[in-house]
C-alpha cells in the first residue's frame, strides 16, 4: 500500500486560457529534513517539471537553503551572478542584500525591514520598470498596471558557469491585489497577475513552438555575451516586453569596463539539453547578449541585429498563455531549473507594502551541455 506521507508530485492544472505544461507542486516533503531518498524525486521532478513548489516552508533555514540548492552540483561553491568587480556599476547591485551568516543567500523584497537574520534596519526595494525600461507606465496606471521587470536566467555569463537552480523562499508577502501586466509591444497581448508574481515561461516551449527552420537556426547558433555583462548594459534600456534591449548605442563601451580576461567571455550554444529529458531549451538571456555565432562560421556583430534575432525567436514563448505567474503565499520555497527556464520579476509595490524573499543560488562547476553534446 502506498504511503499517505510520502512524497507526491502533482503538475500544475493550466488555468483557463493557459497551455503551460511545466510546474508542479509537491507535498509530503520537509525541506529542512530531507532524506536522499526525497532528494532523488526532487531531482527527477526538477528535470522534468522546471518548477516545483513546496508549500509550508517558512522554518527552513537560510543554511538549509544553500545546502539544497549546492546538493545538485556539489563542486559547485561560488555565487552564482559572481562576485561582480565593480559591483556599484552593476545593474544587479541595488537589488541584492546578504545574509551575514550564510551569504550564499540573499534577501529579496520591498519596504523597511528592522531585522531580519542579521541584517539590520534594512531598506528593500522591489525593482520597478521605469529604472530599467526605455518606456514607462503612467503615473496614474501604475498601481494597477504592470510589466515583465526582466526575463533573465540567473547567471553571470562572465568566468562563470549559469547555476542549475535557484530557490526562493518567500517570508512575507503582502496581501494580495491583482495587477494587469502589459506587454506595451503592440500585440495588445496583457496578462492578469497576483501583485508581485514571479513570472516563469519553460523554455523547451519556447523551442517547441518554433518552425522548423528556426529550431535548425536555434541549434546549430552560439550566443557570445558581453564581457561583464551587467556593467555592459548598465547604460540601455530594456524593451517593454522585459525580453531584451533596446539598441541606442547606451551600452558602455568595452574600454571603460573593468579590465577583460577574453576566456572569461562566454559563447554558449542557443539550446541547453536537458540531462532528464534530452529535450532541448531555448535558453538565452536576452539582454546580455552581444554577438551571433552561426553554424556556417559567420559572426553577427550588429548588436541591433543580434537582438532582433533572438527577440523573434524568444517573443513567441513569453505569451501570456504560456506563462506561469505564481501567486506567492508566505512559507511558499520555490526550486527552479535555471536551464530550462525564464524567469521575471513583475510589480509594483508602494512603499508601505513589505515583501521578503531569500533567493540562493551557485555558479555551476560546468557549462550547459549543448544540442549535439553528451
Ligand atoms: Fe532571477
């Protein structure tokens, strides 16, 4: 007879309207005492279903946090964005605080925080689009109205591997109104969404939806990132789909970055094979992106070029029927496969609304594997 108190991973139901075929909740599971053999359906759920969702998890530790998130690469030790040079120059910079104690993990969030593991009188700020887009929202619509803040996979591409997962914990969550995000990109494409959702599209769908000759091109192309990508593109702006940049020359030129160590810079295949599935994941970040190297040998240079490339091939997986926005309750530990997925911060707080999250995620000891790789 099966066990009532075993592990159980049950998919998501797609909402009306929605055709997402990645996610999963399980039950049964106290991440704060996991035994190998929970561990091993982890792994085989992560693979398979990009995101799980344990709800209930409000005790697990911040070291219980990192020892999961280091259990699927052992070898692996380092932050995964990297220790950045010029760390105040870095995009990433205002939206991160550490936890003294374990600082593998950082505290995400908005509002004042008195206390929190160490940290004191600290000042969150949920990252808000009219710091990162070339356009905005109205002043009047920006309670109601949203958009994607930056679909990304958590990585540095610079020196460092992109992590195989990242976790999220979420410690205190505002109440919940609702938000309508909107695309701004002349589909009139909008998507209804809990205040503060982290927004998830899979990116084997991304490549699945594609036509043929696209997926070929997806294959056989590598993606050559900019060197310290986000000091890089510190003086751009994003499009207002949060899927990539918008290309005015702002970039800094590469003469004022810190000094690049050209083998640090990473040319990665378009597509990441899954090691469960062997299915294949669209898997690029769109606004680090700087050079197209095609399976002929040709190099895109044209940055606007190279953009629009992957724009087309990205825009057709972010629609709203294939994204995943999940509704966050507080105690909810969120475990993501940072390889096969996209992920965005989406919302707009006022100031007055507190929100605490711990995120963790490492650098990988190894490089994705790509279409044609073992
Ligand atoms: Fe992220």
């Amino acid at each position: 007879m099966p066990s009532v108190t075993g592990p159980v991973v049950q998919p998501l139901t797609p909402p009306a309207g929605s055709t997402i075929n990645f996610g999963a909740t399980v039950t049964g599971i106290d991440i704060e005492n996991l035994t190998d053999a929970d561990f091993a359906i982890i792994c085989e759920a992560l693979f398979t279903h990009q995101v799980l969702i344990f709800k209930g998890q409000s005790h697990v530790t911040p070291r219980t946090q990192y020892e999961l998130t280091n259990r699927f690469d052992p070898a692996a030790t380092s932050y995964g964005h990297g220790k950045t040079v010029d760390a105040k120059r870095s995009i990433l910079h205002p939206d991160l605080k550490t936890i003294p104690h374990q600082p593998q993990v950082q505290v995400i969030g908005n509002g004042f925080v008195p206390e929190y593991e160490g940290l004191k009188n600290i000042q969150l700020r949920h990252p808000h689009h009219k710091t990162f887009h070339a356009t905005t929202i109205p002043e009047t619509d920006d309670l109601t109205h949203t958009r994607f803040y930056r679909w990304h996979i958590d990585a540095a591409f610079y020196g460092l591997a992109p992590p195989i997962v990242t976790t999220l914990l979420a410690v205190k969550v505002p109440s919940g109104r609702r938000q309508i995000c909107r695309y701004d990109d002349g589909s009139g494409d909008e998507l209804s969404v809990p205040l503060g959702t982290t927004a998830f599209v899979s990116s084997y769908t991304s490549y699945d939806i594609l036509s043929p000759p696209d997926q070929e091109f997806a294959r056989t192309t590598k993606v050559e990132y900019a060197p310290h990508p986000y000091i890089w593109m510190s003086g751009a702006k994003s499009r207002p789909d949060g899927l990539g940049m918008v290309s005015e020359g702002k970039e800094i030129p590469l003469e004022d970055l810190p000094p690049i160590e050209e083998d640090k810079v990473q040319i990665l295949p378009m597509c990441w094979k899954n090691p469960v599935t062997g299915k294949l994941a669209l898997q690029v970040h769109p606004s680090a992106i700087r050079k197209l190297h095609l399976g002929d040998g040709t190099i895109v240079e044209d940055l606007k070029e190279v953009r629009d490339v992957v724009h087309r091939l990205q825009r057709p997986g972010i629609g709203p029927e294939h994204v995943y926005a999940h509704d966050w309750e507080e105690g909810d530990f969120v475990l993501f496969y940072n390889r096969g997925v996209l992920h965005s911060v989406v919302g707009a707080f006022a100031e007055s609304e507190v929100r605490l999250f711990r995120q963790c995620n490492v650098a990988a000891s190894e490089l994705p594997v790509g279409p044609d790789e073992e």
